[in-house]
C-alpha cells in the first residue's frame, strides 16, 4: 500500500507566551539524555524564536483559536467517529506518514516516522518492561493521516498543534491565548465560563477536546478494541493537552483516574517533546519489535 502524503500549509498567528522547560523537568525518570537544542538551534517550545518555522506556526494557531468551537469539534467527532474510511494495519499508517512534516511543530521538521521511531526507542530503553509505552510512543502520532485525501484531506489546524477543551473558557496558559477573541465561543456565555458546559471533577473522558490527531487516533484504539491499558488511551488523547500537563489548566476537570493516567503522561511526554533531534533511526533494524507488540495489541486490520 503506497500512497504519498501532501503537504498542507494553513495560515494563523502565535504570541507571547515564551515556553520553556525548567531544570526540574530536564531530569527525565528513566535517564534519558536530553538535547540542549531542539533541530534548529534553539529553546524547545519557544515559539517566539525567530527562526525559518516561526511565521509557518504562527500562521497555523492563529487559525486554529478561530475555528476550533464547540459546535466543530461535536460535528468531526460524529463524521469521523464512524470509522468508515479505510481498513488498513498499523503499519500501513505509519508508512502513510513518511512525508508529512507538522506546521505547529517550532522543534522539527522531519518525516514524523523518524519522530514517531526515536519518541518509541528512547522510551523503550529508558523502560524495557513497559512494552505497552515503547508502542504509544509509535502510534501516538497516527491521527495525523487526516491530512491525508482519504480521511477528507483536513487542514493542519484540524489535524495538528497544542489541545484544550471547547465548551468552557479557553485557559490563558495556551499558546497565543489572544487569537481566542476570534472564535465564536469566546464571546458565548455558555461556553466562556471556567466549567461552561462541564462540572467539578467530571473527568477528562467527559469533555470535549479540539478536534485533531489526538482525539481521532484516541477514537480509532478504542473503538478497533485495543488491549492497551487505559494509561496508554489516555497518553494517545492527551500528549498535545500542554495546558494540562505543562501548566497544570483545567485540572479542576479531572476525575482520580484521570490523575493516576497523569503521571504516565508526564513521563511520556518527556521523550515525546525531546527526542526531536537529528538522530536517525534504522528502520527495519528495529520494524520486527514493533511489529510484534503491534500484533499483542492491536487486530490486523482497523477500521479508519
């Protein structure tokens, strides 16, 4: 199955908000080596940078705080929760992705294979006995074939960037807070108040999420009956929640299971974001193990 993956630049804005990790998160639990330098030289997440991606993502949030409304993300949780686009393996959607370069990314601009394989590597040799995160770290990402003319060919701000709940108000802490003025939502008394539509401790399972790559691979595991634990369905949804798990927005949300699946997320994350380095990973060196926790986890075919 050889189909090649176009690339899709949209335009919008990004802002104030300079990101950077502090010391504490620098001392990753499994000791991991971390990268001084994301690929171009420079703070990871410092979406201020000026450096050849930074007009492309500003570009991208600008347009993705306007449309992402309550009322968006209930429609493609509908259309695309049906599963009925394709049949196709695990790997075939890997391959699906070889050429296809994020546009809210300021950290990278490989192949996301390459990112997908290092994320799952330095995971795997930090963690050895948890076979169940070495596959999270290489499917994480799989949503992304909605950029693809087969899944409806969305635009990168419907597919990519940082996740925040819609049908409440829109946490300062996410990244160009300010483009929020531009969505319908922001100006809705239903939806601008701190719980809007949701209550105390409902659980993160209960909310709806900015539609994207997160909540469709979420969407595609549990509906094709995956057997990963909970933690891992909760990592697939969540890795792109940086006001969640970064600044510690919209926590009020949570339910305990939702804190316990936390923990795994923060260590997820950690070589999600910092494994994005020029460092290459040998294919097929490596497809054998991957496919073998592919087949413990996954049937042969998903429904798409």
């Amino acid at each position: 199955m050889t189909i090649t993956l176009e690339h899709h630049h949209i335009g919008v804005d990004l802002g104030e908000k300079k990101i950077i990790p502090d010391a504490n998160e620098l001392v990753l639990d499994g000791g991991f080596s971390v990268p001084e330098t994301n690929a171009f030289g420079q703070t990871f997440r410092d979406y201020n940078a000026e450096s050849e991606r930074k007009k492309t993502v500003e570009e991208f949030y600008r347009t993705n705080h306007i449309h992402q409304s309550y009322a968006f993300v209930k429609r493609m949780r509908e259309e695309y929760g049906k599963l009925n686009r394709v049949e196709m393996s695990i790997w075939e959607c890997i391959e699906l992705l070889n050429e296809f370069v994020d546009d809210s990314d300021p950290d990278l601009d490989e192949p996301q294979i390459e990112h997908l394989l290092q994320t799952a590597e330095a995971i795997r040799k930090d963690y050895p006995n948890e076979d169940w995160l070495h596959l999270t770290g290489l499917i994480h990402d799989l949503g992304k074939v909605l950029l693809h003319p087969s899944f409806g060919e969305l635009p990168q701000w419907a597919v990519v960037g940082d996740t925040f709940p819609v049908g409440c108000a829109f946490d300062e802490s996410n990244v160009h807070h300010k483009f929020f003025e531009g969505n319908s939502d922001y100006h809705n008394p239903m939806y601008n108040t701190k719980y809007g539509v949701y209550s105390e401790g409902c659980g993160l399972e209960n909310v709806l999420m900015s539609w994207g790559h997160d909540d469709y691979m979420y969407l595609v595991a549990k509906e094709n009956k995956t057997t990963l634990p909970s933690a891992a369905l909760f990592t697939i949804r969540y890795h792109s929640f940086y006001p969640l798990h970064r600044f510690g927005a919209y926590s009020y949300l949570m339910n305990e299971e939702d804190k316990e699946n936390l923990k795994w997320l923060h260590v997820f994350n950690k070589y999600d974001l910092y494994s994005k380095s020029k460092v290459r990973i040998d294919v097929e060196k490596v497809k054998p193990y991957y496919l073998s926790l592919i087949e413990k986890y996954f049937p042969a075919k998903l429904k798409w």
